[in-house]
C-alpha cells in the first residue's frame, strides 16, 4: 500500500490532500479543526529546515559562482526583476480595485481586534540587516541577516583560497546534507496540507466569508492575473511554456497556498525548480532565499492596494491620482522590508495607509480574513520568485536542458 502511495505523482498527492481538507471542513468541522496538529508538524519540519538550509546554500551557491564581479550582476539584476515586477502587481492590484465595487452592501460589523504594530523605519531596517550574533540570528531565524551572514561567508571563503577549502567543502557538503532533508521533509507535504486546509474550512466557515467576499475575490483576481500574465510572460520571454512552468511548480504553489510562509516554501519550491524545470541548486540557492526577503508582489503590491480602496470606500475617502501614486510607491518600497512569514502584510498596510491619510482604524474590516488572503498573497509571491529563478537562470545559463520548453 505503501508503494502504490509514493507511485502516485507528488502534485497529485498533494492536490488530493488538499480536496480531502476543504469537504472534511465543510462536512466535518469539529473533526477538521482537531487535524490543525498535522498542519502544525508540517510547519514546523519546514521551519527546522530553513536556517540551515539557507546558511549551507548560499555559501554553497556562492562558491560556485564563477567570480565576484558575477555574483554582483546576477544580485543586481534579480534585485531589479523583483522591483519591477512589485510595481507591476500595485498596478494590476489598483485596476481591480478601482473597477470592483468592493465595499458595496457589505456588513462588516463584526471583525476581528487589531492591534497596531511599530513599522520599523528604513535606518532601523538596514540595521537589522547585520547581524550582531550570527549564531542568535540561526537559533532565532533571522532570515535577512542569516542571508547577509551566508554571503560574506561564502564571499570570504572565495577571497581566502586555498586555506579555507576545508571550511568550503564541509558547508558544501552541508548543503547536500540539508537536500536530501529537504526530501524526506517534503514527503509530508499532503499530510500537512490536509491539517492546514481542513483547519481553515472548519475553522471559518464559507459562510464567514461571505460579508467580505467581494474583497477576497478582487485580492484572488488580482492575484492570478499577476501570475498568469506577469510571471506567464516572464517565462515565456525565457523560452519554457507557460503551462510547463505552472504544471511543474504547482505542488510548491500549494505549500505556499496552505502554510502562508515564503520562507517555509522555500524547500518545496527549490525542489521543482531545479528537479522539474532545470535550474542549477547554485542559482536557485541564491535566488529564492533573496526572493522569499525582498519579492512580495502579493503581500506588498497587490494588497496593500486592493486593501487601499476598499477602506476608502468604506469610510466614503475619495482617492485622487497622486494617491494612487504614493500607492504604488510604497507598496513596492515596502515590499523589501515585508517578512515572508504569516501575517506581516498587515503591519506594512500601515504604512501605505499613513502615506495617503486613511484611517488606520479601516484595518480591523480586513484583519478578520487576514488568514484567507493571505493564502494567494503568498502562492503569488513564492510564484514570482520561482518564475525570476526561471528567466534569469536561463539569461545567466545557469540552466540544463528541460523538456517542453517552448
């Protein structure tokens, strides 16, 4: 039994998983929210790999890069890439809100408390980059400064030559070490989609959901016309078809979907790059950890945009061209400070909210389904980071041949 299991295809398992959660929410609530354990094991299995995982892999990528003066155009164009596809989510986000009456007729008496977060300023943020313990960052999880610690390590080991190629071979082998974890960790994948999707459904109800329903489709909408177009076209633009590229990378798009962590997505969405679609360990190793930090065209571009005009809308707050101005702005400039962890997409609405004037109060409307949202806003971003590792692996020829790629 257990061999006609593992013979099922992965995304198919997963997919099954994820049916099975949603009926056993709607048909069996009580028993679907006493599965949330599952979801939580699965959680933390992913989180146990994150750290380790990232530290090994960038040092790793790192020292097989060719030089210096590489790394730095790849970084910088990947840095880019992310940009402009954040601004390019701001503006599909304020099409679909300003052409959807999203407030209308909605009851939003009850929501949930929200408690105002500080939103660190930008001094404050490229401090916390640097680590002051790199050991306090690793047990803590710190993924930005386990990032900035992992580069100048794998930078020095580059400069030091010789006498520090014990030191590289032993993190390269760590990295190989913290792949094959990876597999045996992604294993769970359906057990856990299964607890997590079974423990949203029980948990909210579709009924719920229905005083906000049109915001949660116009954040959903938006969120798939920026994958099918944005990062469609991306991939296109590399030479793969779009279909290859969704059908390969889907099984990582349900991760996202169901643990709402970017970080935590990263192993699953490694393994599909590179084993599906041919993208070398090295590049997708420097790629998605940077992506899971600063590429958050859902959390930071289409929601805080969306979310933008429906609050408008409900306090009767006309938005003027300039606001939609200062929305795509900070949406974008907000989105390399946004965590990719649940939940820290609420805390950066603020600052597009302050930026525009509208009341802070407006956030407790949305802070009730925050969960529900953010299930595409992290499909969407975990999506963009794939697709990037896509088109500038390719440009870089950092990639093997793959099948179906036109």
């Amino acid at each position: 039994m257990l061999k006609a299991w593992f013979a099922i295809p992965f995304w198919q398992r997963v997919l099954g998983a994820f049916v099975v959660g949603v009926a056993a929410g709607l048909l069996v609530p009580d028993v679907a929210v006493a599965l949330k354990p599952l979801g939580d094991l699965f959680i933390r299995a992913l989180k146990m790999l994150v750290a380790p995982l990232i530290f090994c892999a960038i040092v790793n990528a790192i020292l097989q890069f060719g030089d210096d003066e590489g790394i730095g155009t790849i970084g910088a164009k990947t840095v880019g890439l992310f940009l402009l596809t954040a601004v390019i989510a701001s503006v599909i986000g304020l099409s679909v809100g300003s052409l959807l009456d999203i407030s209308a007729t909605q009851d939003l008496s009850a929501v949930a408390d929200y408690q105002e977060k500080a939103v660190p300023g930008p001094a404050e943020v490229f401090l916390n980059m640097i680590p002051v313990n790199p050991f306090a960052a690793l047990t803590e999880g710190n993924i930005l400064q386990i990032v900035v610690f992992a580069a100048l390590v794998g930078i020095a080991i580059r400069q030091v030559g010789e006498p520090a190629r014990p030191l590289g071979n032993v993190l390269k082998a760590g990295a190989q070490t913290m792949y094959r974890i990876t597999k045996m960790v992604l294993e769970l994948t359906p057990l856990g989609v299964l607890g997590l999707m079974a423990w949203v459904v029980g948990h909210y109800g579709l009924a719920s959901l229905a005083p906000l329903a049109a915001f949660i489709g116009a954040i959903y909408l938006a969120c798939l016309l920026h994958m099918l177009l944005t990062y469609g076209t991306m991939v296109k633009l590399a030479g793969m078809s779009p279909w290859y590229f969704f059908k390969s990378v889907f099984s990582a798009q349900l991760v996202a979907f169901t643990t709402c962590s970017s970080f935590g997505t990263i192993p699953a969405a490694h393994q599909a790059i590179t084993e599906k679609l041919g993208v070398q360990k090295s590049y997708a190793s420097f790629v998605l950890p940077l992506g899971a930090t600063i590429n958050m065209d859902g959390c930071g571009g289409i929601y805080p945009a969306i979310a933008s005009i429906f609050i408008a809308q409900l306090y009767g707050i006309p938005l003027e061209f300039t606001d939609y101005l200062l929305i795509t702005a900070t949406a974008t400039l907000a989105s390399v400070g946004t965590a990719g962890v649940p939940g820290t997409a609420l805390v950066m609405l603020t600052v597009t909210l302050n930026v525009i004037g509208l009341p802070l109060e407006g956030i407790a409307f949305i802070a009730a389904v925050d969960r529900i949202i953010d299930m595409i806003r992290t499909a969407t971003n975990v999506t963009g980071d794939m697709a990037v590792s896509v088109m500038l692996g390719r440009e870089e020829r950092e990639q093997q041949p793959v099948e179906a790629t036109s």
